[in-house]
C-alpha cells in the first residue's frame, strides 16, 4: 500500500482541511500521514486561525520523512511564510508526486504581507509541484488576472504554468456562470476543459480538500496526471450530492459515498 502525506491545517468540523485529505486517502486504498500546520474552529459567522509554531511543523516533518517511504504528499494551508521555507526544504529531499493545492488563509496582516506570502509559494512551492489545484479566486491571485469565463480560466493556466509547476488545474466548480461546474486543466501536452451538472445544496466544504487529496493518492498509485483529475473530480461530485449537512445552512461533502448502498437513490 502507498503512503502519502498531507500537510495541511486541521478542520473543527472535518469537512476540509487534513480530515478530509486522510479520509480520502483512505477511500482511495493508499494510507495517511499527517503534519498539522494550524487549527481551524468553524463558526456559522467567522472561521478562526490558530496557526502552530514553525519549530513543531518542522518536529512533525522530520519524524515523518526519517521512517516512511512516501509515495505521494498532497500541501494545503501552510499560513506563513516560515512554514513554506520549512516545507520547501523537505521537497527537495524527495522526487514523489507533490499536489500543492494554495490555500490562501489571510486571517490579519497587511497587504504586503499577504502578497509576500503568495509570491514565497508561487517561488518555493509551484517550481516543486507535479500539479497545484487552485480555486478560481486563488488561481486569480497567482495568476494577476480576473476569470470570469472558460477563455480566461486557460488563460490563468498558462501563467500559473509558466510558474514552474508543469501541471495546473482550476477549480471553477459553481462560480462560472451556466448550468455545469467546469474546472480547466492544463498539462505540459494539452488543455482539457472538465465539465459535471451543478449541484444544488450546501453540503460542499471540503470540496476542494478532497479533490486535491484524491489526485495525491491516485498519482501516489501510478495513475496519469488527467487520469487522477477526472477520477477525483467524479469522486468529489458523488462526495457532494451524498454530503452531510450541518446546522441549517452549511454542510460538508461525504468522501465515503461512492460505496453507500443507497447512493444511487439519492441521485
């Protein structure tokens, strides 16, 4: 069985963050490492950020890579700029498939602050990557460009691209207009526009989580790059329409979907 690592913050009410990365892995047969790089407490009104000390990211990392072979190594919010440098130097220490989803989680600071910290993963991380899987809105910040529809979305490829992660694909999910969720992927041979039915709940965070973690397992597996994408994109739309609501307005998807016996019924 592979091995794979996710470095990522921690989710209160599981639906995002490491949670749903080692519940993906495990969903897709391979098994889940962790290195926590903060704490997040999800309130119907405000999320709160409780970021860990650099020192014990690092603990964390060095315990991990001294005893497992690792196959796969999904990085989701790291939060400073210490913590890329930290985890930028174990990358170079490894040649296994690296999925950088950039969360972008500014809960205080300036706006340069901010930006040193985009440019720190655009520099340190996208050149290390084997695919980065932004949204629309941090595809948007790597890229300087406003997307609002398909042509832009290829356009903010090519100059993510051009970053230095040779595979990139954008998250467009329900922010496009139109009755279809459409995410661009762009690999050093083509462009393929990936298209699935909107749909209608709420029952979507951790959507991009998983996503993004279910390409890590299946590359860790030896699955091509457009292969782990399309696969995962379907495994987060069934994750989705059989996701567990919480409270009255909010909810999260279900990564365990696919095998309910009663799936299918609640198509």
């Amino acid at each position: 069985m592979e091995n794979v690592l996710t470095i990522a913050g921690s989710d209160s009410l599981a639906g995002g963050g490491l949670q749903a990365d080692l519940k993906t892995f495990e969903e897709m047969d391979t098994f889940g490492f962790s290195a926590i790089t903060s704490v997040i407490d999800i309130f119907p009104q405000e999320v709160k950020m409780t970021s860990l000390a650099p020192e014990l990211l690092e603990q964390q990392l060095a315990s991990i890579f001294d005893q497992v072979n690792l196959s796969g190594i999904k990085i989701g919010l790291l939060g400073n700029i210490e913590m890329v440098g930290i985890v930028s130097r174990y990358l170079e220490k490894t040649a296994v498939p690296v999925v950088v989803d950039p969360v972008f989680f500014f809960k205080e600071g300036s706006l340069d602050s901010q930006n040193s910290y985009i440019e720190a993963v655009k520099q340190k991380l996208l050149p290390k990557a084997t695919i980065t899987t932004p949204n629309l809105l941090e595809a948007q910040q790597l890229s300087g460009i406003k997307i609002d529809n398909v042509e832009k979305l290829a356009e903010a490829a090519k100059m993510i691209q051009a970053l230095g992660c040779p595979n990139v694909v954008i998250k467009g999910g329900t922010r496009l207009a139109g009755q279809t969720a459409v995410d661009y992927l762009l690999t050093e041979d083509n462009g393929y526009l990936l298209e699935d039915n909107k749909v209608k709940t709420t029952t979507i965070n951790g959507a991009g989580c998983t996503f993004s973690a279910g390409i890590t397992a299946l590359l860790a597996r030896g699955t091509s790059v457009i292969g782990a994408v399309k696969k995962s994109k379907a495994f987060v739309h069934e994750a989705i329409v059989d996701g567990v609501r919480i409270g009255n307005s909010s909810g999260s998807v279900y990564q365990g979907a696919a095998r309910r016996e009663d799936h299918d019924a609640k198509k």
